[in-house]
C-alpha cells in the first residue's frame, strides 16, 4: 500500500508538464466586463506581477465629513477658550477645489482632496455647531481642542505606492484584488490559462438526476460533485459520463473528446469515433465556461477496484495507467499514468474511486493541491488546524482516515459514520478530520488536526 504523499507527489510530477501549458491570456477586470463574463473571471491566477502605474490614494485626501483647517490654527483650543474660523467654501468629493486659506475653515467632504494649506481634518460632530452651514452664506466656526498635523487625512500613496508591486503571480484575482487592480486605473491583466479537464464518471448503473430508476440503477451524484470541486479552483470541465462497463465505449469517449478539439470530422460522440493524429489546437474555455479545446487531464470515476468488468482499469491499464491501493480511507483505490493514445498521443490521467465520498475526498487529498500547483496558484494546501476531539473515535491503524465533521465551540464532531456512502454527512460538514496512521483509537479531548472545507 503506497502512502498518500508518495501518490500526491506523482500527480504534481504527471501534471508538470502541463503547466508549461498553461500560457498567460490577458482579460479585462472592469465591472461591464464581471457582469457580461462572470466565468471568465472565476478562480483565476495572475500570470505576471502586476506594478502600481499610479499611488494609490493619488491625492491627500480627507477620511470624514468635516473641516479642513491648518493644525496652527488650532493651538490652544479648549473648551473654556475655543478658537473660532470664518468658514471659508466647501468642497465635494470630485471637486477640484481652492487653496485653503490660514486662519480659516474649509468645509471638505469624506473623499475630496484636501486643498493645499490645510493639514488636517476635524469631523463636523466636534465643531461647534456640528454641522455644515448653507453654501453662500456667512457662517463662523468653533473648536474646542486642538488637533494634530494629518488628524483625518489620507495621504497620498498610503495606500500603494507608485511603481510598487501591486501583486504577485500567482495571487487569486479574488474581489479585493480587482478592486484595487481598477482603483489603480488598470483594466486588464494577464492570468494563467484555465487547465481543462475530461471528466468522465463511469458505471452501467448511473443515470442522470430526473430520470427514472429501474432496479439497481443510481442517480449519478459524481459528476455535478467533481464539476463543481474543479471549478471552484479553476478548472474547466467538459463531462462526459460512461454509462457502460465495457472498456472499448470508454475508450471512445476519449476519443471522441480528442477528435472534436481537433475538428475531426469523424468524431460523432459515438463508440465508433476513430483516432486522429492531428494537431490539437490550445484549449479554449468560453466566458460562459463552455469547453472547446482538447483536455488537459482526464480525470475518471469510479471502474478501479479488483473486480470483475472494472471498466476504468480495462480500459486505461493497457495504456500505461497504473493502479494501486493508497493508505486512506475513504478512497484507497487510485490510478494515475501517462496514457499512450496511439499516433505518438498521451494524456495524463487520473483516477478516482467511484463512491461519491471517497470521489470528493481523494479530489481535495490528491487533486486539489495538484492543480493549483499546476495552476501557478501561490497558496496550494487547505490550512491545517488542530482541535480536541469531542468525542471517542476509533479508526483503523494503517490507514490516514478522514472522518467528516463540524468545529463546535473549539471541539470537532463527527457526522455520520466512516463509510463512503455517506454523502449527507459531508454536505453537512466543514471540516475533515485527520486520524494518522498508525492511530486505532483517539480519546475524547484529544487534539486533532483538520481541514475546513467550508470555502
């Protein structure tokens, strides 16, 4: 039985490759275009370091609602001996304003330019009396305490400085990150492109969600389950479920994914669909996250274990796909290679077990840090954290089980029992809990470590 490093270790080396792949393509980070293409801007990685054109704020700025006024002016204000200002005109944000003259004070909004002269800011509530008054009319206004050189000012570049590093590649373009990408005044970036993945579920028993059950047949839960794990790091996904156990109809499934990349007109989707050695053209994923290029990666579902009609290994082993059992459980059965397609064709290929537990859990032990790796993706791994346990648990010793659970005031609850089936139970979870190998028992208040899996 291979441990679990040495098997993620060789995904990482199998994808490697790939990530050559993966050139920069820039897209546009403005709101028209969020709105328009919202897939496009889902999970993705910035190829390049972004550099500052402008600071940020571009101007010394006012943070309240109040009067600028010179700090000079105010020396010795008290309440027994305020000092009072001619209040001079006022100044809006987007205003282009008007020097500040000494011994007055500038009525100045929350994000108007403090006008040259002034050096700091007094909110409205602590003048006397704590308002603004009407534009054009003579007005006085007192201050009873004195205040210090830049009280209530943002100044220019505190924010970021012009020509700095903005951000790294690598980062996640989350909301802040194109917020202050626009409020620098830059309107497109270079981002990695999206890995695509053929995922392909396999299972004479599986039909879709809607569809009518006949006895001994299931609703496919794997292929909705993975889509939704890939893309949430970036990945795009063509899916392309085998609903047969013979190992030629998944081969063709391949195939014919191959094909249509490549415009090969005799790829019909069907089980007949013949090889092309033509060549592929760089994958594409539409702003509506429709897949068009040919696959980076085929992921499978379920056919690994040692049974009879075991469709994922029939097809993939004469590859060069190898299979193992891997010290974990849920999901020990694995697989992974460089499958040879014929015509000097390989595409990396990995393999999941088919119960949706074990699917979804090898997916965030095996895969889920391997393609954000390959992604150019800066932070890869879940954070570990370590809790005391709520209760006793048993776990069998040469195997790392993770069981499903909750963080309840500092302590970890389990849901539902260890079993693979148990697809409820991690809906309801945020965490999976790490019982190590060689652990057979762990005692209620004991610590242990754990991933949330809640983002």
């Amino acid at each position: 039985m291979r441990t679990i490093d040495d098997h993620r270790d060789e995904i990482v080396e199998l994808l490697r490759p790939v990530a050559d792949q993966l050139a920069a393509e820039p897209i546009e980070v403005g709101g028209a275009a969020f709105t328009a293409r919202p897939w496009e801007h889902a999970a993705r990685y910035l190829a390049t370091d972004v550099i500052a054109p402008r600071a940020l704020p571009g101007f010394d700025n006012s943070q309240m609602d109040g009067f600028a006024v010179l700090a000079a002016d105010l020396e010795g204000a008290s309440p027994e001996s305020p000092v009072t200002l001619p209040v001079a005109e006022r100044i809006a944000a987007g205003d282009a304003g008007h020097p500040h003259r000494p011994g007055t004070a500038t009525p100045i909004m929350t994000g108007a330019a403090l006008p040259p002269g002034a050096d700091a800011v007094v909110p409205v509530e602590r003048v006397d009396p704590p308002l603004f008054p009407a534009p054009g009319t003579e007005a006085i206004a007192g201050f009873t305490a004195p205040v210090a050189p830049g009280t209530y000012v943002r100044a220019q570049g505190s924010d970021v400085a012009d020509g700095q590093v903005l951000l790294r590649a690598g980062d996640r373009l989350s909301a802040a990150r194109a917020g202050v990408i626009n409020g620098v005044g830059l309107t497109e970036v270079a981002v990695r492109r999206r890995l695509r993945v053929l995922l392909v579920p396999t299972g004479h028993e599986i039909r879709d969600p809607g569809e009518e059950l006949t006895p001994g047949r299931i609703h496919d839960s794997n292929s909705v389950a993975l889509t939704a794990a890939l893309q949430s790091i970036g990945c795009g996904v063509d899916v392309r479920p085998c609903r047969s156990d013979d190992a030629v109809d998944l081969l063709a499934i391949v195939e014919s994914a191959l094909g249509e990349s490549a415009g090969d007109p005799r790829a019909g989707g069907t089980n007949d669909a013949a090889p092309t050695s033509a060549p592929t053209p760089p994958a594409e994923i539409s702003g509506d996250g429709a897949v068009t290029g040919p696959p980076d990666l085929l992921i499978t579902v379920g056919g690994v274990s040692a049974g009879a009609r075991e469709v994922v290994r029939d097809a993939l082993g004469p590859l060069g796909v190898r299979f193992e059992k891997v010290a974990l459980q849920p999901g020990g059965p694995q697989g992974l290679g460089l499958a040879s397609l014929g015509d000097g064709r390989t595409l990396p290929v990995v393999c999941l077990p088919g119960n949706p537990v074990s699917a979804l859990v090898s997916f965030e032990v095996f895969l889920r840090s391997a393609l954000l790796t390959t992604a150019g993706a800066s932070v890869t791994d879940r954070e570990r954290r370590s809790a005391p346990l709520a209760h006793d648990l048993d776990s069998p010793p040469h195997v790392l089980q993770l069981r499903r659970g909750v963080l309840v005031d500092g302590e970890l609850h389990t849901l539902g029992g260890p079993s693979s089936h148990l697809l409820h139970a991690l809906a309801d979870s945020t965490v999976l809990i790490h019982v190590p190998v060689g652990v057979d028992h762990v005692a209620a208040g004991s610590p242990l470590e754990f991933w949330r899996i809640d983002d």
